[in-house]
C-alpha cells in the first residue's frame, strides 16, 4: 500500500454511533462544554433580561414622582372654585394611596407671576403637569349665575397643563387618566356643594344657565405639545433598537474588509498598526456618516415632519420642529453622533470578547439602552439612575426637542454622546490589542 492511500485512510475517521466506547472521551468534553454553555445562557437571560423587566417593576407604588403643581390663582372673594380644587389636590396628596397617586404639589400663586409663568414652568420640565385655577373663577362662576350669562363657559375656570409628547407613554398610563378621575371627583365633591349654596340663597335656578349649575366648573386641557403624527412613534422608541444593531453591523461586515492591510501583499507589505488603528476609526465613523443619513431618509420618506417653524414655549403646537427647515440635518447629525456612542463600545467589546460572546453584549447593549431610553426614569427603581447617562436615553431626548419641540437640553444630550465616543476611543487601541493577542495564540 502506498504512502498516498495510508495517507487518505488516515483523513477518513471512522463514524460510530453515539454511546460507542471509543467517543467516551469527546462525549464528556461534549456535555461538559454543553452544560458550561448552557449555564452560562441562563444565567445570562436572569442577569441581563431581568434588567428590561425591573425598569417596570412596581412603577405604580412610583408614580408620585411624576410631581402636578396645583396653583389657585382664585383671588375672588369668598372664593369657591380655587379651595376646591386644592383642597382636593391635598386630600389625594395626603391620603393612604399617595404613592399610587400623582404628586400633587401646591404651589402659591404668588410664586408665578401669573398663570403663563406655570405654563412655562410645564414646559421647562421642572414637573409633569400642573393644575391652574384661572384668576376669577368664583367670581365669574357667580356672575353667570347673578346675570343669567348664557355664554358662560365652565371649562374657563381651570386648566391642565400637560406636554404628551415629552413621554406619551407616561402620559397615556398615568398622568392623563389620573388627571381625568380627579376632575370627575372635583365635579362630584363641588357640585353637590355649588347647588346646596345655590338652593340656600333661594336662587332662582329656572333663570341660571344650565352650565352654571351642572358640571359648574371643568377643565381645558392646554398640551403644549402633542404627540403626533403617529409614523414618529419608530423614530423616538422602537425603530432605535435599529439604530444600535446597524451599529453593531459596522463591525462583522467590515472587519474582514480592515484585515487585508494586515495580510502581505504582493509585496509582502502590511500596514502599520498604529496607521491601521487610525483607519479603522475614521472608516468607522464615515461609515456611521452614510448608515446614518440613509437611517434618517426613513423617517423622511414616511412625511415625519421636518420643515415646520418652531413655536413659542407656552402656546399649544403640533410637531413644531425645533430648528426649522434645518431639523432633518439636525436629526441626521444626531443619528450620526448617536451611531458613534452606540457603535464604538460594541466595536470594542466585539474585539475583547470576540464571537459568539460579541453577541451577548450586543443584547445587553440593546436592553439596557432600551430600558434607560423608552421608559420614564421617574416611576423606575433607583438603580436605573445611570440610564441618564446612557447614550439612547439623551438620544431620546434630543430626537423629542428636534421633532416636536419639547424642552431643549440638546447640549447636555450630544455632550454626553461625545463623551461616549471620546471614551471609547481611548479604549479602542487597548481593544485592538487584545484582539491581535487572541488572533496570535488561535483563540
């Protein structure tokens, strides 16, 4: 027999079954690494997954953190109107529910100068909503009743002020419907006492507008900024979690693509690592540059509103963007900046860790940006409070100043991006390192 045909036999196993003796070995490295593995995934899905859940966990026991200033600018004498109202405010306040109630805070109208300053003070985010009683109201209440005022209004006596679209989540599960019941309890408790006062005075009712009777008093709901339309729903929550997994592509895809400067060429040449360091980063963020542009072009394309005028802090406006006819530039360099946050710390963990654990991270990344950036941080546990420094959070935020016009902390928002990005660049060369190093030994 040949060298070439003993050869061949050689590169030819054997096959056997399962429980065959002769695999005795290789099946208890097979179950031992299969077990190791296993454990480890699990202990990975209660570790990390747990973290989407707990963002949640006993938010209603939390949702007095979403502070309502009450501010009775009810200056009439004997008023009615305005003591109601914050005597209800306080009761909710004090009662053995508070914590699953709003945080309602009274404020003395004194503090404002008038109500426009408690508007204002909605918009600047220094509380969720505020409840106004507008100046007058009792007087006006019983000159509809005195003059027979037909064209009284009684949704004139007090306001909500409310900014949906700083978080619509937030507002559609609490602050609206909590709002909604405390006018329906503020109906119940004034208007039994409004006819007794009524009926006591021997008020001629047949001569008092029906409205001046019953409901007496309701509230306008200002809000300042509703969410809308609903096609820029994907652009501020889910259509972002794209955004960190084409970030995360920027590695597979043209890792293979940066290798061939480390490959001799026909010359028997490579690249200089510290040049090659340097080109991996500036191709990264071009690549950023056009992943983001055609990112933002989705949004266009489906008519999210991009080119409208901006509007004054304390008037109620649909989809005002921030910046004008230059906010889809704005919102593309955010993207773009944003990709970098996002991008750089997958591309330096995918070169620690390497494959498959690349792609743990890359779930990790996802919920805990998710976690920090979809939810209101104030009804979360306390241990959520880093989520204010995570990149999707201030994206969110800044995404929310450029297409509807909320309350701008857009300097905050992109230095804590390139914050991200300058931190990771730092680390990117330790990263590279530590990739050769594995690359030379074969792990």
């Amino acid at each position: 027999m040949s060298a070439d045909a003993e050869d061949g036999e050689k590169e030819t196993p054997e096959a056997v079954g399962f429980w065959d003796p002769a695999l005795k070995s290789t099946r208890n490295k097979v179950f031992f690494k299969w077990g190791r593995t296993a454990l480890l995934l699990c202990t990975f899905i209660l570790c990390v997954l747990s973290l989407y859940w707990a963002v949640q966990f006993h938010s209603d026991d939390k949702v007095s953190n979403l502070k309502v200033w009450v501010v009775d600018f009810d200056n009439s004498q004997d008023a009615l109107v305005g003591p109601a109202v914050t005597d209800l405010a306080r009761q909710i306040a004090t009662s053995s529910e508070s914590k699953q109630n709003l945080g309602y805070t009274i404020k003395p109208a004194a503090d404002f100068e008038d109500p426009v300053a408690v508007v204002q003070a909605v918009y600047d985010e220094h509380c969720w909503a505020a409840i106004i009683v507008n100046p007058d109201a009792t007087t006006l209440l019983r000159d509809a009743v005195s003059s027979g005022n037909t064209s009284y209004t009684p949704s004139d006596a007090a306001q909500f002020v409310i900014i949906s679209a700083r978080d619509e989540t937030t507002f559609a599960n609490y602050i609206t419907p909590s709002l909604n019941s405390f006018e329906l309890q503020l109906r119940a408790s004034f208007g039994f006492e409004w006819v007794r006062n009524l009926t006591s005075q021997s008020t001629n009712l047949t001569s008092v507008p029906p409205q001046a009777i019953n409901p007496a008093i309701a509230f306008n709901t200002l809000d300042l900024r509703p969410f809308a339309p609903a096609a820029a729903t994907p652009s501020v929550t889910i259509g972002l979690i794209y955004l960190i997994i084409l970030s995360f592509f920027n590695f597979p895809f043209m890792m293979p693509v940066h290798g061939m400067f480390m490959k001799p060429n026909e010359n028997g040449k490579t690249l200089k690592i510290p040049q090659w360091l340097v080109w991996r980063v500036c191709s990264s963020i071009c690549t950023y540059f056009f992943l983001s542009l055609f990112y933002s072009f989705v949004s266009l394309a489906f008519q999210i509103p991009f080119s409208n005028d901006p509007a004054p802090d304390t008037v109620s406006a649909n989809n005002p963007n921030a910046y004008g006819k230059g906010s889809f530039v704005v919102f593309w360099m955010l993207n773009w900046v944003g990709m970098g946050a996002l991008g750089f710390p997958l591309e330096n963990m995918s070169m620690i860790l390497g494959f498959p654990y690349s792609a743990l991270f890359l779930i990790f990344w996802v919920i805990t940006n998710v976690s920090s950036g979809f939810y209101a941080l104030d009804v979360a546990p306390g241990f959520f409070k880093w989520g204010y420094a995570w990149p999707l959070h201030r994206i969110v935020n800044a995404l929310r100043t450029i297409l509807f016009g909320t309350h701008s902390k857009i300097g905050l928002d992109f230095g804590v991006l390139f914050a991200w990005i300058g931190i990771s660049l730092i680390l990117f060369p330790f990263a590279a390192f530590i990739l050769r190093w594995k690359m030379k030994r074969g792990l």
